[in-house]
C-alpha cells in the first residue's frame, strides 16, 4: 500500500500476518527535496489498513527516524486467546484400570491372599472431587477480530446408586455402607458384597463393612471378615470368618484344626467338624458337631435328622440340645452350660477398674474433708490452690457418678449370672459314657447311656430328668 503525494515524496506500506495477530509497517523516505511522512499520515495509514487493536505508538514514531527506512517495524500485536481448563474428576477410591496389587509385607515377600480387590465405603465418605471447567479468555486480532480460544471439557459427577452429591455438584458421597464400583460409568455403592466363586487366590482376603455373600468356597488359609452377615454357599475349609452378624454356611464348616469362625450374632450351617466356634448368639446346626470348640453365649442345637455331638468342648451360657451326644467309642465330650466367658471378663475387668477408681476417689474425699474443716473460704486461697480446688471438685463429681455407673453395671451383670444358672441340656436320643456334663460349678460323667434325658441343676446338684 503506497501513499504517493508526489514521485518523489516519501511514503509507508502496511503488511499484516497471515493469521492477524502483527502488523509492520516500512517507511520509505523522500528523493530529491520530497515531502517525509508524517506521524499522523502513519497513523493514518494503519488505520486504512484496518489496524485497530495493539497499535505500539511509540514504535510507530520510531519508523519516522532515518535510520529505520526501507524496514518493516513491528507496530501492532494481537491479543492470541488464552485457553481454558478443562474440568477433571478426582476418584478417592482405587478404580478398576488402576490394577490391585498384593501386599508387601516388610521383609520383602508379597502376600498373595491381600489383594485389596473391594474397596468398603463408609456412610457419608467422600468419593469423588469434580472440579468444575475454567473458561477460557478470547483473543483479538490486530485487525479487532475476535479469536474463540479453545473448548474445555465438562465432566459431572458420576452418580450412581446409593450415592449423594452436595448442593453444588462438586463432591459425591457414599449414602450408605458398602462397597465401591464403577458400574455402566456411575460410581456406584453395593451393600452387599457379592463373590459370585470361591474366596481363593483370585479373590484375596475379604474385609467389608457390610453383608458378603459367597457362591462357593471359602478356602483354608484366608480370612473373611465383615461388619455385616456373611453367607457361604459352600464349605470353609479351615478359614478365619469373622462377622459383626449372623454367619450362615449353606455346607458345613471343615475347620482341620486351622482358622477361627466369630460372629457377634448367630451361627447357622450344617455340619462343624474339627473347628474353633464363638458367638454372641446361638450356635443351631442340622447334622453333626464334631471334635470341636464352640462357644455361644445362648444355645448350642443340633437337632436335625442326626443331630450328633462327638468329641471336643461345647460351652452355651442357656443350653445345648442334641440328639445325640457321644458315642459309643468313647471321645471325650464336655458339654458346658451356665457360663458365659464374656461376661464373667466383663465383670473381673469392672471389679479392677472399680478398685483403683474408689481408691482415687478415698484420697480426694478425705483432702476434701480437710479442707472443710480448716474452714478456709476459696477467695482467700492462692490462685494456683484456688485452681487445684476446682479440678478437685470436678474430678470428685466425675468419679462418683462412674462408680455408682460401674456398680449398676456389675449388678446386671451378677443378675444375668445368676439367670445363666437355670442352663440345661437336653438329649433328644442318647448320651454315651464318656461325656462330661458341667452346669454352673457342678460336674456330672456320664457311665451309662442315658436317653430322653433333660440335665438342670437343682441345689448345686446336677439332676437328670424325662425328657417331656
């Protein structure tokens, strides 16, 4: 673009790059006594151009100056756009695509039975952060043609079943205990736990807040705990299985002198056979206990087709009821009833703590007792006394309400011992020598077999009635 007053007049031509974002401009000077260009007429020429956004005024002056002619001058930029940020979800919780690994333990070795497949999600846990799209800012060109910057990507929460999200759609909650997946996209929570085979190598260990649910197996050497029940199609083989809840084994429980089964409420399965039992409930099993331990704080039955007990130490704190007990080769069977371990615990560990509480609570009483009778009013103490003074009063009131709390305590549970005392054990068939009966502190052989027979305690004395 020449500006050409005359030939030989000085003149200025504007170049714009191919995308708009700079404009130079090249001054060319005067021949022979021509006129120069002015900064107006420069500003004039850009304008003519088009150039309107960025101009540089000052390097638009500099193109005047002699030494600047006959090259092009940066004299405009535009403004390029400023990208946004894209929104992301940020997952609290170990997802599929990031492969579970087995635990190391510290001398090095991997163990393989802790695999932390099933990640267990509390109430209320937070599970997934979004953080909501930045935009992005527009750019211009030197030309004043708006530049679009780049699209962000918005992602929203992944809600699924069983999940909350707060009022801005930010954060996503677990609304009930269980276990995390990520079903169809949505983060969903399960409240039970289903292992569609068996608890091998394949599974790991199993710790979950809820109920389990087991196809097949649960095999010797691992560990099943859950804050819920748990519900075993097949066989534990020689297992640890631990429940807050009931535990139901659709097979049997084939211990092999291996694992423990707990539950904090009742057991159910078919046969116990050479296993370690307790729970806080009953024990009721169809066919046969054998060779074992068990330990109910209300009934052990075994009162199906077989209904046997063989072998082992059986202890219920209300009964035990089987069809039959013994056999006629002899193994030792002990059958307790009227006890309950938990609870006599309860009450040794109540006793000890009553015993050093009362004793703190002697001293602060007789120093309260002194200072009652020095008849010193507490405005005329040192602060520090003063202060002294206070917290001793605090604790005072503090330990008695506890002993009067811990002596209510040891009264229920005196009150449930005594109760326990009434335990008994009934035989549906035959008892066979060889089994030993304990109700409360009385003990009772068995020599003879014995049939329909009911065994209470009356007088401190083990008696044997008709089965009504």
């Amino acid at each position: 673009m020449a500006s050409n007053q005359g030939s030989n007049d000085g003149y200025a031509k504007v170049h714009i790059t191919d995308d708009g974002m700079a404009a130079y401009l090249t001054v060319y000077g005067p021949k022979d006594g021509g006129r120069s260009v002015t900064l107006q007429g420069l500003i004039a020429k850009l304008k003519e151009a088009g150039v309107v956004e960025g101009i540089d005024f000052g390097n638009v002056a500099e193109c005047l100056k002699d030494e600047n002619w006959n090259r092009p001058q940066l004299v405009a930029r535009g403004t390029a756009p400023r990208d946004g940020i894209d929104g992301r979800l940020e997952y609290r919780f170990i997802r599929p695509n990031q492969k579970a690994k087995p635990v190391e333990l510290e001398d090095g070795r991997v163990d393989f039975r802790n695999l932390n497949l099933f990640i267990s999600v509390s109430q209320g846990e937070l599970l997934v952060l979004r953080a909501p799209p930045v935009p992005g800012v527009p750019g211009i060109t030197v030309t004043g043609r708006t530049i679009k910057p780049r699209g962000v990507l918005n992602y929203p929460l992944p809600r699924g079943k069983n999940t909350v999200a707060n009022d801005d759609e930010t954060e996503l909650y677990a609304a009930v205990d269980g276990h995390v997946r990520i079903v169809d996209g949505k983060v969903t929570v399960h409240t039970v736990l289903e292992i569609p085979s068996s608890v091998d190598y394949s599974t790991g260990n199993i710790d979950y807040i809820g109920n389990v649910k087991i196809r097949g197996n649960i095999t010797a050497g691992f560990t099943v705990k859950a804050g819920g029940d748990i519900e075993v199609s097949g066989v534990i083989e020689g297992a640890t299985v631990i429940a807050k809840g009931n535990i139901v084994v659709k097979n049997g429980i084939a211990g092999g002198h291996k694992g423990m089964i707990q539950a904090g409420g009742s057991l159910f399965a078919r046969f116990v056979e050479n296993a370690r039992v307790e729970v806080a409930g009953d024990v009721i099993i169809s066919e046969a206990i054998i060779q074992s331990t068990v330990n109910a704080n209300n009934c052990i039955r075994v009162e199906g087709r077989k209904g046997v007990i063989v072998g082992g130490v059986l202890q219920a704190g209300e009964e035990i009821t089987a069809r039959v007990i013994g056999s006629a080769l002899s193994p030792q069977t002990i059958l307790e009833v009227g006890l309950n371990p938990q609870l006599r615990e309860e009450r040794k560990v109540i006793y000890q703590e009553y015993q050093e509480k009362k004793k703190t609570f002697d001293n602060i009483n007789q120093y309260l007792q002194t200072y009652q009778k020095a008849s010193i009013s507490p405005e005329n103490l040192p602060t520090k006394r003063r202060i002294a003074l206070a917290k001793m009063l605090s604790d005072y009131k503090t330990l008695k309400k506890e002993l009067q709390d811990l002596v209510s305590r040891k009264q229920e549970i005196d009150d449930e011992l005594d109760r326990l005392q009434a335990g008994r054990i009934r035989v549906m068939d035959t008892v066979y020598p060889g089994v030993q009966i304990v109700i409360g502190q009385a003990q009772y052989n068995i020599n003879d077999p014995v049939k329909y027979a009911l065994f209470t305690l009356k007088d401190g004395d083990i008696r044997i009635e008709p089965l009504r």
